[in-house]
C-alpha cells in the first residue's frame, strides 16, 4: 500500500503532523466526535481544534481514476483551502490532507483535516432569520468579493457557506470546497452560483437583486437585463431537475428490489 500526506508547512513539526501519520495508521481518531455519517463521515476534535472528513471509499476503477487521472477530493480540498485562504476568502484553515492507495494503485481510503470553525452557523434557514434582509445583502458583496477574484464554488449551497455576526458586520466562509474554479472570467458561468444559492426562491431573489445593485455600481455588465428574474429561472430549473433526478432513482431502486 503507497500512503501520502500533504501537510500545511505551518504544522509540518507540530502535533497536527503527528495526528496526520495517525490518521494514515487509524483513521479517524477515536478521540473524535462524529458529527456526520452518511455518504462521508465527518467527526471533529475538540481539543485539537480540528475538523476531520472520511471520503467514501471509492469503488477500483474510480480509485484508478484518483491515482493517475485527477486529484482525490482531499488533496483538491486542501489546495483549494489554501488558495482561498491566499486569496482573502475566508475557509477553515486546511491541517492535511491523506491519500491510502491498496496493491493495485487505486484510492483505498483518504481524509482531510481542516480547522473546527465555533460560533458559525450554517445559511440553511437563513431566510427565516429576524435579519434577513441584512444578511442578503452581506452575502451578495460576499459572492461578489469571490466573483471578481474569478472564483466560482461549484457546490455554492446554503449548507456549504457558513455565517456569523462580525464587527463590522455579517462574515460568511465556504465549506466542502473540494469542486472549485479559479481564473474564471465570465459573469455568465459565475452567475449559475444562483441556481441553488438558498433554501427558497424567493430568498436566492432577494440576494440576486442586490448581487445586480453591485454589479451595476461597478460598471459590469449583468448577465442578463433582469437579473432577479434570470436567478429565479435558473433556480427553479435546477430544482426541477433535482426533483427528476431524485424520481429516476427512486423507480431504479425500486425495479432493482
């Protein structure tokens, strides 16, 4: 078996480095909670500050695929974690990212470590918050402030972007953020971050008019003439298609049993 671990240099002789050749040996630490078991697993460690995620183990020719034709989801995660971070986006602090290959050079098992972000919730919901107004209004100057840096998040969902009351106001930071795009130069692709931005339509709305207002005031042109309109109409497609997606699996299993 070929092992790997990518580790911040910040932490490279520190106990996140002796917690990183554990977890190659382990797993996860039994120390830890977990938070989440589903699809992944994902278990945080108090007293280490840390947050740590078990992929999926993937089946051979998807593990084959890992190995020589793109980057697991972990080491994609920690580099993305560490380029948002250079950027000024704000994401937890990527610890180390590790990579288990089994005797036929396909991806066995792999975890990445990042730091345990207290006091942040999620934006699941958000549109029922007292604020609301006032946190849409943030969160477009957020999704613009990634924009202009060319950053799209492709999985840009209500539970991937987390929020909290700062000093000069509403702060948000990106979670799950191993499908990133950088360099990305057009206002028409980066604006498909709409199309499952929030919980409810009317609320992605709400965000998309004073996502306009900032692009308007910076001279950009909008990706379409009504904006508000246009993520409204993406938005619904997209759930629409969720709806099928999840009907077609449904009747699959279904025929299977």
């Amino acid at each position: 078996m070929k092992k790997y671990i990518t580790i911040n240099p910040r932490y490279a002789h520190s106990n996140i480095s002796i917690l990183a050749r554990a977890t190659v040996e382990q797993g996860i630490p039994d120390a830890s909670v977990v938070v989440y078991r589903g699809r992944n697993v994902l278990a945080k460690l108090e007293n280490a500050g840390l947050m740590i995620k078990s992929y999926k183990r993937p089946r051979l020719a998807k593990g084959l695929v890992y190995h020589w034709l793109r980057k697991p989801k972990c080491r994609r995660a920690f580099s993305n974690g560490m380029r948002l971070r250079e950027m000024g986006i704000r994401t937890p602090e990527p610890f180390f990212a590790v990579e288990i290959y089994n005797r036929y050079g396909a991806l066995a098992n792999s975890f990445y470590a990042c730091e345990l972000l207290k006091g942040w919730k999620e934006m699941r919901g958000v549109q029922n918050n007292p604020d609301f107004d006032a946190i849409a209004r943030a969160f477009a100057a957020f999704i613009f402030s990634m924009h202009i840096k060319g950053v799209f998040m492709s999985d840009l969902t209500p539970g991937n972007v987390l929020f909290r009351t700062g000093e000069d106001g509403y702060e948000f930071a990106l979670v799950d953020i191993n499908r990133m795009t950088f360099d990305c130069n057009s206002w028409k692709e980066l604006s498909k971050n709409f199309r499952a931005l929030l919980d409810t339509e009317d609320a992605t709305a709400t965000v998309a008019a004073y996502y306009a207002a900032i692009l308007k005031k910076n001279d950009i042109e909008l990706p379409a003439a009504d904006f508000e309109s246009y993520a409204r109409k993406i938005y619904s497609a997209h759930q629409h298609k969720l709806i099928s997606r999840r009907r077609f699996k449904n009747m699959f299993s279904r025929k299977k049993k």
